[in-house]
C-alpha cells in the first residue's frame, strides 16, 4: 500500500440560525490535494466513518447524501462514460497529441452542486491552514445543435436529478446521468406474463373452504386460478413508464422517481450532545461525491467535518472503479 492521508478535516462555511447550508465534499479531489496525487472522480470509496465537531453553538440536523447505490446509478454513469470517451476518441483521432495529461470523467452530485460549481467544494485543513485547490474541471459534452448546422450544444454533467434544471431561470446547461440513461433504453412490455385471451375460458369462482376444497377433484378452481395469474402480480412491483399511468422516465434518483440524491445518515446536534461530537455511520460514496445538509437552530457555527477512510490497495485506499460498481 502507498503511504496515503487517512483522515480529513473539513473546516464547514459558517451556518447562522434559520439559514440552512448544504456543501459538496468530493473526496477524489481532496485526496489529490493532500497526497500531491492525481486520484480520478470515478472511484466508488469506502469510508469508514464521519464525525461532526460542534464548539460553538449550532442546534439542528446534519444529513449526509450520496449518490445512490443503485444498478440504475452504475449502468448511467458507466454508459455516460463510454459515451464521453466515444466523443473524446472521435475528436482525438486525427490530434491525439493534444489529449491533456490529467483527463478525467467528472460530474456534479446533483442540480444544486451544478449550480453552486466546484469552487464551492470543502477543502481540507492543516495546522497550517486550508489547502489551496488546483485544477479540477467539470467534464463537457458538445451536443450539435440541428437547427445551426456548424454549431455545438456545451452541456456538463449532474448524476441525480432532470435533465437541463433551472434552465428558464438561471441557465443552467447541464444533463443528468440517470435521465439520460433512462431515455437510451427500450421501454418494458408493461403484462409479464402477457396471457392470451383465452386462456381462461371457464367460469365459476373458488370454493369458499378453500383449505378442504383446494384440491378437491370433484370440483375444478382452474378459471379462478387462471383469473389471478392473468390479472395480477404481471406489472414490476415499481411505476416505469409506459405502464398505463406514466408516461415520464421513472428510474430512482432521476427526475420522477425518488428525485436526487440517496440519504446516507442523520443525526441532530443538541445542547447536550457529549463534548460537541457528533459520529455518522461510514459506507461506500460512489464517485466520492458527498452532500451535507446543516440546519442550525442555536448561534453562528462553524463545524468541522473529519472523513475516516480506509487503507487499501487503489494508491492506498480502499476503493473501486466506478465500472465495477
């Protein structure tokens, strides 16, 4: 294993009372800044636990999110990835020496770290202070625009969340991973079993002392049981489109269903919370994209966030390519 910083300390913005704060942590950048070592976004982390430090008065909640552990998460971020590659390699075949050096797939968590940018993100401290931030770029994709041939559409990338949010108001130009995968695939047959008409063509309904007469040969339940094969359980025990009564993707974390983020852990910090300490449960964060909700109810705080990650092999930590999640 490399020798690796196994803890991170967060020092948070400053939370007044009544004005809640969410902030960003991407783990991958933090671990490049305090290592001097390039660590790619798409990483799935373990972490083994998160503890707030509370010294100066703040009353409320702390929720912890993440993007969500779900195959629908895995298979949209991986077909937006091969689908990046797939523009880069297109553009690059004719100019491969222009590829940059540290190229790297990286996404927003949700439509509200879009719009906040990357330079909103927590950044680690020291005793020496908080750790200046290098490059760390959204990746783009260039949609052409059909209706001006010769131009492009330039639009970044959010995991959770609709396609092109807050676009009438505030412009923001981005796609949404599980949207877009969702609206690439084909659309399920909504009956499984899809049941002939006549498969039931008897009539009569089930004895009433179903346990004496369930097989009692001098009777026939066979139109019931047909009736109960044929017309129910034969849906997905979940709302998709093109069921009957949606017509909108309905993927978890998307734009319908479930929309954004996956909540980790909360926990409230009181008055009486022993030495100001507050703990959270540790997990895997897929892409290292960590979202925290404060709610302050006391006086003007400012709380220290510290990570505990976990020693590994991936250049010293625990932890996968997002295309094995």
């Amino acid at each position: 294993m490399e020798p690796s910083v196994m803890t991170l300390y967060l020092p948070s913005a400053p939370i007044s009372a009544g004005s809640p704060v969410t902030q960003y942590l991407d783990l991958s950048q933090v671990a490049s800044l305090m290592n001097r070592r390039f660590y790619r976004q798409g990483i799935n982390w373990a972490v083994a636990g998160i503890k707030i430090l509370n010294q100066t008065g703040y009353l409320g909640a702390v929720v912890v999110s993440k993007l969500p552990n779900t195959w629908v998460m895995s298979n949209a971020w991986e077909k937006s990835f091969r689908t990046w590659q797939k523009m880069n390699r297109e553009a690059l075949s004719e100019a491969e020496s222009v590829r940059p050096k540290f190229l790297d797939f990286k996404v927003y968590a949700d439509p509200t770290h879009h719009a906040a940018g990357y330079a909103a993100n927590l950044l680690p401290s020291a005793l020496g202070g908080v750790f200046a931030p290098g490059e760390w770029e959204a990746s783009k994709i260039y949609i052409p625009d059909t209706t001006t041939p010769g131009t492009v559409d330039t639009r970044e990338l959010v995991a959770t969340g609709p396609n092109f949010p807050g676009a009438g108001a505030s412009g923001y130009n981005a796609v949404s991973l599980i949207e877009g995968y969702a609206a690439s695939r084909g659309l399920p047959y909504p009956e499984d079993p899809n049941a002939p008409a006549d498969a039931d063509s008897a009539s009569g309904v089930a004895p009433q002392n179903w346990m004496a007469a369930l097989f009692n040969e001098g009777n026939t339940q066979d139109s019931a049981v047909l009736d109960d094969m044929i017309g129910e359980n034969n849906q997905a025990p979940y709302p998709f489109e093109g069921d009957g009564t949606n017509t909108d993707t309905q993927y978890p974390g998307g734009a319908n269903q479930g929309s954004g983020l996956q909540i980790h852990d909360v926990e409230n910090i009181t008055a009486t919370t022993l030495g100001g300490t507050t703990r959270l449960k540790g997990g895997n964060f897929p892409c290292g994209l960590i979202r925290f909700d404060m709610t302050n109810s006391g006086s003007t705080s400012n709380l220290i966030i510290q990570v505990d990650l976990v020693p590994g092999n991936h250049r010293g930590y625990l932890c996968e390519p997002m295309t094995e999640m």
